[in-house]
C-alpha cells in the first residue's frame, strides 16, 4: 500500500468513527464518569462569540484576543496569526496568511502572483524550521530554485487552519535548525468548538485580466465530542484558482557599451548597460489544491492521546506564448578587428577608418599594424584581418556595443508540477504528580516534482536580416516596458510567421522527495513552592531520506516553419499591458496549448505530420543523487523565577549523521554513484528572561544559538575528472591508461553547517485584552555563512579552487565568511472600543520590519571585505490593517508594503533585485443569519504589479516585469 493509500485509509477511519458515534461514546461512558469537575471546566469549548472585557465581538476582533493571548503567554519571542486573522484577508494559502506576521515577506511566484514562500527575520526558507503542532514537518525544498531545504507554504491552503505562530527565539526543546526561526501551523480539534459542530463554505473568484478567468474554493469541517473525553474533528479543501498574465523583460544578461576583457570585475556602471534582448509572453496558470487534516483526541485523567492526520496536494499548470530577440555575436558577420593593445581605448571606430575597398581583401583601414593584429602579414589592415566574433567593433578597449545580427524566436512553453505535504503522527502525554512526559512519533512525506515540462522554439538567426544589423531596444515613458526597434521591412517581418522556422521540442521530467520518519520525548518536572519552577529533558531522533531525479521525457523534432502549425493556434493576442502592445508590437499568434498536447500524444503514436519522434524517456544520472540525514539530539533545560523575573537556561546538541550518492563521470575508471559519509555535532546553548514590569508590560531578551545544515546540492553534486588525453604532446590520444588526471569539479560533502548567535530585546503592552503594543530588536551573528546555489557565479567563498597535495586542481564548494543582520520590529493592534459608536467597532493594526543585513561574498574578485545583504531580504516590511465591526457587518482594509531585495549575484556587479511592491486588499462581510454569512473580498486592489524585477537595485534596467490583474471574490459561510 502507497503513503497516498494509507493516508485516504486512515481518513476512512476517522469517517468510521465520525458514522458510529454511540459506539464510540460507549467506549469511553464509564472512564468520563468519573472525571473530576476541575477538568471539565478547563475543557469545555469556548463560546463563539468571544467576549473581550465588556465588548462582545466575532470576527476580526475574536481573532485579535487569540492572537494577543498567544503572544503574551509564549516564553519566547513570537507573534501569531489566527484563522479569524486569516479569514478576513483574501490570501490564497499560508505563506500569504503569515507574511502579515512582523517580520515575515513573502517571496512570490512569478507567474501565479501568489506568495510561494516566506522569510523570517531575513532568512530565506531554508534556514528556518515547519511544524504541525509542534511535530516537525518534512520540506524538499524549491528544486526550481536549486535548493532542497525547508518548506513552500503555498502548497498548503488557509483552511482547517486553526492558527500560524512564528517563533523568533528558541528554547532548547525546539529544533535548532532554525537560523530566522520556526513557523508551527496548529490545527483544530473536536475540542476546540461546541461538542457537535459542522461547518462549510464555498467560494467563487473572478480574475480581472485578459481573458476573465473564474474559480471557486469550497471547504467543510466537522467535529465531535461522543464525550467530554473522546472527540473527533475532521476537515477537508479544494480549490482550483486560475491566474493570467503578461510579461515584459529583458534576454539576456544587460551589457557595456564598451568592450571588456572580463565580466569579474566591479569596474563598471551597469545604469550605462545596454539591453542586449527582449522578450514578452502571456500565458495561463492552473493551481489546483486539496487536502485534508484529521484528530483524533482522547483526554483522561493523567493520561492523552492524539492520532493526527494532514495530506495536501498542489498541481500547477502553467504555459505561456513568449516572443524573443536578443543580439548575438557568435558568427562570421559578427567577426572584428582585433586590437594589439586591448587596453587603449582611443582608436577611430571601423566605420570611420575605412579608406578604401579591395574586391578580395575587403575594406581597408587607416590602421596600422602596431593598433590592429595583422593576421595576413601583409603590412595593412583589411577585413580579411579579422579574427574572433563579438558584440563589440573591435576586439579591444576602443570597441563600442555594435552587434551584426539577433535571435528571432516564438516559445511556446511551460508544464505542470506537483507537490504533495502530509503528515501523521500518534503521541500523547501523561501526567505523574510533579512529572509530566509527553511523547510523539510522526512520518512526513514531502514531494516537489515537475510532471512534464515542455519547450518549443520557431526563429531564425537573423544576421543582416531584412536590412538589420542587430536589434534596438528602447523604453516606453516607464522604464519597464520595453520595445524592439527595426526598420519598417523588419518590424513588418516580426508578425510573418514563415520567417519562424521550427527548430526543437524537448519535454524534461524532475523533482525532490523527502521522507522524514522521527520520535521524541520530553520530560517535564514542576516542584512545588520553588523558585525553580520547572526542569525540562528531552531527546528526539530523525531521519530524513531525500532523493532527486531529474530526466528527459520526450524529443520531437518538428518540421516546416510556424506558418505550418496554423490548426495549434488559439486566439491571437493584440493587445497587452493596457494598450501599449498593440499593432506592429503585438504579440500575435499563439500556440494553443490543448491542440498542442494532442498533437504531441499523436506524435507519441506515430500519427503526427508536423512532429517526428527521435528520443523519448531517459535519466539523467549527473543531476540525481540521494541524501540521507540522520539527527540525534537531546536538550536539558531549567525555568527560575524570581519576584518579577523568569529566567529560563538551558542546551541542546544535536549530533547529525549525513550519507550521500551522488554521481561521478571519470572516463577512465566509469560512471557510477560514488558514496560518502560525514558527520558533525552542533551544541546549541540558550538564556531567556522575560521580566514582568507591571501587570500590562512585560520585557523579554535572549541570547541563543542556532544552525541551518549545509546546503544539500553544494554537497551532492556531480563528480567530474579531467585529464589530459595527450601528456607526451605528440598530438594524438593516448591509451586511457596513460591519461593524467589534471583536474576535479565536486560536491562538497564536508561543507559546515552555518552557526548563529542570536540577540532579542522586545518590550511589551497589553491594553486589556483589545490591545497590544511591542517593539523587537534582534541581531544575528552568522558564521561559515553560504550563498545559496541558485548563485552560481560565485567562485571563492562558494565554489573554492585549490590544488591538492598531489597538485590536482580541484574545484568544490566551500564555507564562505562571516555575515550579519540586525533590524526592529514595531507592532500594535488596538480596538478602538472607547469611541462613541458606531465608531467604537473600529480597530487599527500595523506592523512594521526595518531591518539590515550583510555578508562577505568570498568572491575571488570583489576586494576583501566585500559585503552584499542577504537574498530575499527586504530592508522595509509593512503592514497596516483598519477594520470596523458593528451589528453584524464588518469592513477591512489591508496594505501591505515589502522593500527591494537582493535575488542573485552576477557578472560586472550587475547583481538582481526584486523590486518592491505594493498590495491593498478589501473586505466586507455581512452576518445574514447567526449561522450564515456572507463575505466579499478583493485582491490586490489597485491592480498593482506582482512581479518586478531589475538589473541593479534601480527600477531601469528590468529584466522582467509581470502583470496578473485584480481578484474579486463572493464567499458563503455556514455553522452549525
């Protein structure tokens, strides 16, 4: 039976139950008979509506009490969002719920516009800790973006959410892998509502772009108590949301103006870069989520149990039609002069040397052979001196951006991927006087796989074509939207779809699977009458077995020109961006993809005209490898007070076992999977105080150290050896036997782990229990820091070069520098109850995150010192939030405001940045029954852009810049 098998079975289960509530109620008549009235009491549900001091409230301001209750009982720094919270946003899954947490952005998804993944406190998703209820959640990662750590919460919807709580310190008990910290995703139990309960709802969308896209949500939960001890709670989801989009952005990387002899080097200004591309497209994506959680929950006397249950799927599908130039260099019309001296740069340009033209020799130049390499020795510069091809007039300093020909392509593109999260686990806890022990084991599947992921081109390499050199490109008033300049012959040409030879159709198969199985203890000792009021031990044991796959799935090669394909199109696209694509700048004709997939299959079948087979499924074993980690940790920890002041010291170690395969391609002794075993020991020492200055004002600070593990694919990678096929020089290859090994390119599988020492200072108020008010200072300390993957230019600090003891080169990854990031959260909500009505339902929340961050690249050729901020690091977040309840209405209204951030590091300095943005969204809801209510909701209401990003940290050089349009939404909620 499958993990999916098991997992609908254990459903199954709880329906069982959920139909026989007699039987289950008998099961447990006689133990709740003799439950004492004490227990009863702190069990009860509570009722809904909640009452805040004297104000009944339901809706946003329920969810303000939980969320304020939380944050002043937790021992350590956190802040929380419930599902009141998150009822009243239109966010679309978790990762959108929690980044209006202080100090938590959202990094979103490029063509969906939806919020993929977070970042706490300026790490990235990787160096932060998941878990349900406390049990850690196991996570591949995002292998589009070359790491295969942590979790993305847009697979996971809002719904049978009962509460997200972001922990910024950690105590002992806690995993220690959480460098900015852990989000644990609670979810409901039967004992959580009134002893039956039943709830639904459904949702309809409707997308503002192009084509008007629908989609529809709904959800239902039920819950049981068959007694005060036994109860049962049940949801589940489906949503299918529809997204469109247009783009705009460059191809290629932007460039100099003048020639360079290196692009590792700092000595440029990229705002004087040229576009060397184009591109646009619009396209459709498909997001499909369902899933279900389950509870299972006995509570006696000194003893409970739990059996929970979370299964989530996520299916995105997404295509696009993409229009392409770029300026190439690569051949013999693009061939240059070659300077003698490549540092000068005060030589006429070519078109202002020529002096004369030989029928055989070409143009001749007034250049002499001391400026310009004479390759035909025949004591004057002609085009037959020509040499190597590039974008430049000539191959030295004195060459200026002057490309002789450009790419000319239509892509039709894209594919489905699917993830899949889920959970299990069986604990309880069990009370023995002063000792408590709770206890819990738990397996966790995770998966991110691309199903299929296709790409066909139509183009030409278009050298002198129509009378063009090479491709302009030029922006409209905005920076970001760009447009192609050619002559009138050209520009008519673009939309000829008999110019678009087809080239290629490839489609690739991937993805990451982790399966994490674990156990853990916690045992808790209370004396009575003590300052030492509680001493806490506890060990855990985990392993994680992670695999990635990656292949090709199908190779066609396509035949005619795309004039040919004319029974794929779909409806042509005249019109993009508000009108500023229209006409001779229209992106025209498109492929449908429906009529596409068909005429693949047929090809598939030996049946297609336009397609022929030449490869279908292999694997590509240089990009798979298997990791497995193996993590033994144990914690001790002591809770004192005295007077006003709780301290609470303690440590962990967690000792972390690694074996890797990963591939190695050596042509002398073979390819095959190489193994390798490391290992290493983190001890994580912790002191909090949290000090009570008064009744309504609390201080908290910390000092506590934390680890993220090294990146897996830095430690996995492909395995490949150089030699040299010649060594005696005669120009003719040897016998293998005789080759010498002269180099190495590997995964690291010794890289550290990257340690932290974490600082936290926050003051506190509660205004009652309608308001609180806080501010957070942090600083973190990070050592053996590493860029991440997806930065593959970097060299020293990331990708080391060094000569073994042999005198091979050898080429690995390596622990970079030191790097820090220190920053402030503000954060008050208050109900403005005090205020004559109907005023006194208004209420007010913000939150703000200024925060800095910097680390040492290590690259070769930044000067030492050298620091960037982190990627995915906004310095500002802000989120301010006005509601108003009254007599059954309600009315929200949030913005949300995320800064620039570094996304990747490149050649010339001309590093990345995602731009900033700009969201507000609305909400009103109107109680029509006590059971009843009806919600609208809309998303991003000013139409603002989802996607923006630039060469630089400027907003001129865009690189790519997306559109998805405005969501509007109608929700039915019922309650029994």
């Amino acid at each position: 039976m499958n993990i999916k098998s098991r997992y609908l079975a254990a459903a199954g289960s709880l329906a069982l139950v959920a139909a026989f509530p007699q039987w289950a109620a008998a099961q447990s008549q006689s133990q709740s008979q003799s439950r004492s009235a004490t227990t009863e009491a702190e069990e009860v549900a509570q009722p809904n509506p909640a009452v805040l001091d004297d104000v009944v409230v339901t809706g946003y301001l329920q969810g303000l009490r939980r969320s304020i209750d939380e944050k002043r009982k937790n021992d350590m720094i956190s802040d929380s969002v419930s599902a009141d919270d998150m009822g009243k946003l239109p966010s679309s899954n978790l990762t959108e719920a929690a980044s209006r947490i202080p100090g938590v952005s959202a990094v979103r998804n490029h063509f969906t516009g939806e919020g993929d993944r977070v970042v706490i406190r300026g790490m990235a998703t990787e160096y932060n800790a998941y878990a349900v209820n406390g049990v850690r959640m196991g996570g591949t990662g995002s292998p589009n973006d070359n790491f295969f750590r942590g979790v993305r919460l847009s697979f996971l919807p809002t719904s049978g959410v009962d509460a997200i709580t972001v922990y910024k310190s950690l105590l002992p008990y806690m995993d220690g892998d959480a460098i900015g910290g852990t989000i644990d995703i609670k979810t409901p139990t039967a004992f959580d509502y009134a002893p039956t309960y039943a709830a639904g709802s459904i949702e309809g969308t409707l997308l503002q772009q192009r084509d008007d896209r629908t989609s529809w949500a709904a959800d239902v939960a039920l819950g049981k108590q068959f007694s005060d001890r036994l109860g049962l709670y049940v949801t589940g989801n489906y949503s299918e949301r529809g997204s469109q989009f247009e783009q705009i952005g460059n191809s290629g990387d932007n460039m100099p103006r003048t020639w360079y002899s290196t692009t590792e080097s700092l000595d440029f200004d990229p705002k004087t870069f040229v576009s060397r591309g184009l591109e646009m497209s619009t396209g459709d994506t498909d997001v499909t989520r369902w899933g279900f959680n389950g509870s299972l929950d006995y509570r006696g006397d000194n003893h409970s149990f739990h059996l929970r249950g979370q299964y989530n799927e996520y299916e995105e599908t997404q295509f696009r039609n993409r229009l392409n130039f770029r300026n190439e260099g690569g051949t013999k019309v693009s061939a240059r002069l070659e300077q003698m001296d490549k540092t000068r740069g005060d030589l006429a340009q070519p078109a202002d040397a020529v002096v004369g033209y030989d029928p055989k020799l070409g143009a001749i130049y007034n250049y002499t052979p001391a400026q310009i390499v004479d390759r035909d020795k025949d004591g004057k510069i002609t085009d037959a001196d020509k040499g190597a091809a590039g974008f430049y007039s000539l191959n030295g300093a004195s060459g200026a951006w002057d490309p002789k020909g450009f790419r000319l392509r239509r892509y039709w593109e894209g594919g489905t991927t699917e993830g899949v999260l889920q959970l299990i686990n069986l604990g309880g806890e069990s009370r023995f006087g002063a000792f408590t022990l709770d206890y819990d084991a738990s397996h966790s599947e995770s998966e991110d796989n691309i199903i299929d992921s296709y790409d066909m081109y139509f183009g030409r390499n278009a050298y002198l074509w129509k009378g063009n050199e090479g491709v302009e490109i030029v922006s409209q008033d905005d920076p970001q939207y760009l447009k192609w300049v050619l002559n009138p012959a050209g520009m008519a040409a673009v939309q000829d779809l008999k110019e678009y030879t087809a080239s290629g159709l490839s489609g690739e198969y991937g993805g990451a699977k982790e399966t994490l199985n674990q156990a853990q203890f916690n045992l808790r000792y209370e004396p009575a009458g003590s300052w030492l009021q509680e001493v806490r031990v506890g060990a855990k044991y985990y392993k994680s077995e992670r695999e990635r796959r990656q292949g090709t799935l199908i190779d066609l090669a396509p035949k005619g020109t795309m004039a040919d394909y004319s029974a794929l199109f779909g409806e042509p696209v005249t019109d993009m961006f508000d009108g500023r694509y229209t006409g001779l700048y229209q992106l025209g004709a498109v492929i449908d993809t429906d009529k596409m997939m068909a005429e693949i299959d047929r090809a598939k079948a030996g049946n297609s005209t336009l397609l022929a087979l030449k490869e279908t499924e292999s694997l590509d074993y240089a990009s798979t490898w298997f990791y497995d980690e193996q993590v033994v940790s144990a914690y001790v920890m002591g809770t004192a007070r005295f007077g006003a002041a709780e301290i609470i010291a303690g440590v962990r170690m967690e000792d972390t076992d690694n074996e890797i395969r990963a591939w190695t391609e050596d042509p002398v002794r073979g390819e095959d999977y190489a193994l390798d075993n490391t290992g290493f020991t983190n001890w994580l020492p912790s002191v909090h105080l949290n000090y009570d200055l008064t009744p309504s004002a609390k201080l908290r600070a910390a000092i506590w150290t934390s680890v993220s593990r090294p990146d897996i694919n830095r430690m996995t990678s492909v395995k490949e050896y150089s030699y040299d096929q010649d060594p005696d020089g005669d120009g003719k290859t040897n016998p293998t036997t005789e080759w010498v090994l002269t180099g190495i390119v590997q995964g690291n599988p010794e890289l550290k782990p990257m340690t932290s020492i974490n600082y936290d200072l926050s003051a506190e108020y509660y205004n009652g229990r309608t308001g609180a008010y806080s501010v957070a200072l942090f600083y973190k300390d990070l050592d053996k820091f590493l860029y991440r993957s997806s930065s593959s230019v970097i060299r020293d600090g990331t990708l080391g070069e060094f000569d073994d003891p042999s005198g091979i080169s050898v080429s690995m990854p390596m622990n970079g520098r030191k790097a820090e990031i220190h920053g402030v959260e503000i954060n008050a909500r208050q109900q403005l109850h005090w205020l004559p009505a109907p005023f006194d339902g208004l209420g007010v929340a913000l939150n703000a995150t200024i925060q800095r961050s910097s680390a040492e690249t290590g690259l070769s050729w930044h000067p030492q010192g050298y620091t960037l901020p982190f990627m995915e690091t906004p310095d500002h977040i802000v989120n301010l939030e006005l509601f108003w309840e009254r007599n059954g209405w309600e009315a929200y209204v949030a913005y949300n405001y995320q800064d620039k951030s570094l996304e990747d590091i490149e050649d010339f300095g001309n590093d990345p940045y995602e731009q900033d943005y700009h969201f507000v969204d609305l909400m009103m809801r109107r109680q029509i029954t006590p059971n009843l209510t009806a919600t609208f909701k809309v998303q991003n209401l000013l139409d603002s852009y989802t996607y923006y990003y630039t060469f630089g940290s400027g907003k001129g050089g865009v690189r790519d810049y997306i559109e998805n349009g405005r969501y509007l939404s109608l929700n039915l909620n019922w309650r029994l």
